[in-house]
C-alpha cells in the first residue's frame, strides 16, 4: 500500500503564493481601473463641453424652414453684419453737420441697437422669410449663378469690367381715365372731412427689394435713419486769374476692385466675423428676391377692385364699444375721429384712408371692409394694431396711381412670402434668444445721451 506524503509539494506551495499575492494585488488593480475610468469620462466630458461651446453648438439650429436649417453661426453672423452696417450708418450721420437736426433718427437707431434681443427677432424673421422664397424660387424653376453674383458685387462697388451700363427706363403704356365723381351719399358722409375726398396717402407697406436696387456691401440708412436728407450744398469757390489745373482721373482697374473689395471683406470679417462665403450667400438671396419680386410685379393689373374707407382705432373693446354706441345715437364721426383715434397719421382728417387694393391692410380689417356696402359701418374689428370701427366710402374697379400700383406690388410680394412660409412650414428654437449677439457696438463718443422724462 502505497504511502501518502502528507507534506505539501513544493509546486502546490508556489502555486499557494502566487494565488495569495494576486488576492492582495486585485484591490490596487480595481481601484487603477476606476480611476482611468474616472479621468476618460472627464476627459470626455470636458471635450463636449468644449465642442457644446463652440464646433456643436455653431451648427445647433435656430430655425427650420422647410429643407433649410439655419444655424447658430448663420444667425449671429448675420445679425452681426447687420448691426455693423446700422452702427456705421449711424456713426456717419451722428458725426456729420446734420447730427443736430437728426437726434430722433439717430436716437431711433440707438435704440434699435440697444434692445439686441428684438433686433435679433427681427433679423431671425428676416432670414426665415428669406429661407421660404428662395425654396419657393428654386420650385419654379428660378436660378441665380455664380456669374450673375458676381455681377451684382461688381455693381454695387461700380466697377463695370464690360463697361458702365446704360440704364433703360420702361416708358409706361398706361392710358389713364378720369377718376369718378362722388356719389350723393359719399358727398353726405364726408361733408365733415376736412382734407380733399381721395386723399393721396397711401397706406405703408413693408420695404422690399425692387430692380433698382443696389446690393448693399457698404453701410447703407436703414429703417428710420435719415435716408431723405439733403445733402449739404458744396461751398462755391470765387474764380482766380490764374489757371485751373484740372486733376487726372485715377483709372479704375481690376486690380483696383480686388484690393477695395479684399479691404471690404477684411472688415466684415474683423467687425463682424462676416466671411465672404455669407457674403456671397446673401448677394444670391437678394438676386432671388428681386427676380421674384419682378416677376410678380409684372402681373399686377393696372386696374383692382379697391375699397375707399376710413375708420377710428382704439386700444379696447370697451372703448371700441362706446364709439360705435356713440355713432348709432347721432355722434359725429369727425369729432369721434379726432378725440379718440390713436391713428395720428390721419385721425385729424377724420380717419380717411383712402382709396386701397386688397392685400394692403390687415386680413381681418379687409374682409370687414370688403364685405360692407358704401355708406356702412362695422362692429368693432380687432387686428394687431387694437380695434377698429370702419367705414366704407366707396368700394369700386379703379385705375391705380404710380403709387399705388407700388403699394399693391409690395403687399403681393410680401404676401407671397407669407405664403411660401406656410407651404414650407417654420419651426424656432428658444436658443436663438440666448446667443443673439450684442456687438459690435456704438462707439461711446458717438452715443446719445439719454435725458430722463421728468416725473411729474
């Protein structure tokens, strides 16, 4: 029988050791573990927050528009050209000889500026509105080339390589009839009005682009700068005896355009962070807005159905409610007019509209109109402006003034818009409230001093 060792082999004892030190080692080895893991999801989150800063949040959406996103970085950009275009017009004309007698203009803009939130929302609805017509344009077979970019920026530096164009004014083939007379009851109704019974006025429309147009690289008036002022009459020189020597025109080369437009880019960039790909990119949305807005121009018919109406605006029901309790016991319209209107611009001349095509005012204050025989008066009406009692003057087909036929124009385009939006369908993100940007900035030597309203 075979006698059992009890003593322990020297391989079981080694293997024994080594099984005790890998127990003692398997606690450090976790922990090395834990710990790389503990740096690598810092490292990653580090990474991400960097990358959320800038490359991830740049591209992050701050609208939709049918197949277009516009992005964090399209949107600050953009508004930060704008405000460098507004900001030097404004630097301009504050430090001109007329800065005295343009202080609401430029205190206008000012303010424009300061509230950078609003003026982000303007610009965001802006490039949306621009977002939907060029998708629209594409659809109907509109296009825009590189050439035709091209063109456009050459233009609007005056550099003409094939040389200066000559400019061909279409000769108007409108043959224009007599305006008709009053009836015996318009006669009646406006026997108070004190203004002329077809005004002139036309309603305001938003400004759009027209053929004429230049594009805009340099700083150019916007909204509510003074863009009709005169410029100052030059100093007349009292003639000498001696010879004049006349000065050599310096000749504008290619080489001159690329270095001023090479200067011009330096400044968007450096001012604005505009490059010349966006540049480039709002030049062929404008070329689309002026070849839409021609092309719809060209079918509006000299002649429209238009209403003649004028109307007494308040903020309230309530007030609405005791105007039109008011007229129904005999009051005056003109007096009503001009005690209670909050509409300045025609409240003194008994609310008179005027004569307008539809598409002009607002939907809800035209379908009243249009559906209300000569001499009625409607219900209280409310639209954005607060709540209207209209009256109907006249409601006939009329030839439509130079004027008039613009206002139509600008109310279809701006219509168009409207419409290409809904087809496409628009959806804002909240983060374009957040990164709207507040420079650049009125120089301090340039600003108006804000005087405070005295409190009573």
């Amino acid at each position: 029988m075979t006698q059992v060792n009890s003593e322990k082999s020297p391989k079981e004892s080694a293997r024994k050791h080594v099984t005790k030190v890998e127990k003692r080692k398997s606690p450090n080895k976790l922990l090395r573990y834990v710990i790389i893991a503990v740096i690598v999801v810092a490292v990653g989150l580090i990474t991400y927050a960097i990358l959320n800063n800038t490359v991830l949040k740049d591209s992050r959406p701050v609208a939709k528009v049918g197949k277009t996103t516009i992005t964090v970085k399209q949107f600050v950009d953009r508004v930060s050209y704008e405000r460098y275009l507004n900001i030097q017009t404004f630097q301009t004309y504050a430090s001109s000889g007329f800065a005295a007698i343009l202080q609401d203009q430029l205190n206008g803009l000012q303010n424009q500026l300061d509230d950078y939130v609003n003026f982000g929302s303007t610009i965001l609805n802006t490039m949306v509105g621009e977002a939907a017509l060029v998708q629209k344009a594409q659809s109907m077979g509109i296009t825009v080339t590189d050439a035709e970019v091209d063109a456009a920026i050459q233009s609007s530096f005056k550099y003409f390589p094939g040389g200066t164009p000559t400019a061909i004014i279409p000769t108007p083939t409108i043959t224009y009839y007599p305006t008709s007379t009053l009836s015996a009851l318009q006669r009646t109704l406006t026997m108070h009005t004190p203004i002329p019974m077809i005004p002139t006025r036309a309603p305001s429309a938003t400004p759009i682009p027209s053929q004429a147009a230049e594009v805009t690289l340099e700083a150019t008036p916007g909204d509510g700068s003074p863009t009709s002022t005169p410029a100052p009459t030059a100093t007349k020189i009292p003639a000498t005896a001696t010879s004049t020597i006349t000065p050599t025109a310096t000749e504008y080369t290619a080489k001159s355009y690329q270095n001023l437009y090479a200067t011009v880019i330096a400044n968007y960039e450096t001012n604005a962070s505009f490059s010349e790909s966006e540049l480039r990119l709002h030049v062929y949305t404008i070329l689309f807005e002026r070849k839409i807005y021609d092309k719809l121009a060209a079918q509006v018919l000299p002649e429209q159905d238009m209403v003649w109406a004028r109307h007494i605006l308040v903020a309230t029901q309530q007030q609405a409610d005791e105007i039109e309790t008011s007229l129904k016991n005999g009051g005056n319209w003109t007096d009503l007019a001009a005690k209670y209107s909050t509409d300045t611009s025609n409240n003194a001349y008994s609310g008179d509209l005027g004569w307008f095509a539809k598409g002009v005012m607002a939907k809800a204050f035209e379908d009243a109109a249009w559906s209300m025989n000569v001499g009625a008066t409607s219900d209280p009406v409310k639209t954005d402006d607060g709540y209207h009692i209209i009256q109907v003057l006249g409601h006939e087909k009329r030839q439509l003034t130079a004027d008039e036929m613009t206002t139509v124009q600008k109310a279809v385009y701006k219509a168009f818009i409207e419409s290409a939006k809904t087809e496409y369908g628009v959806k804002k993100y909240d983060i374009w409230a957040s990164v709207v940007p507040q420079s650049p900035s009125i120089a301090a030597q340039y600003r108006i001093a804000i005087t405070p309203t005295p409190i009573p």
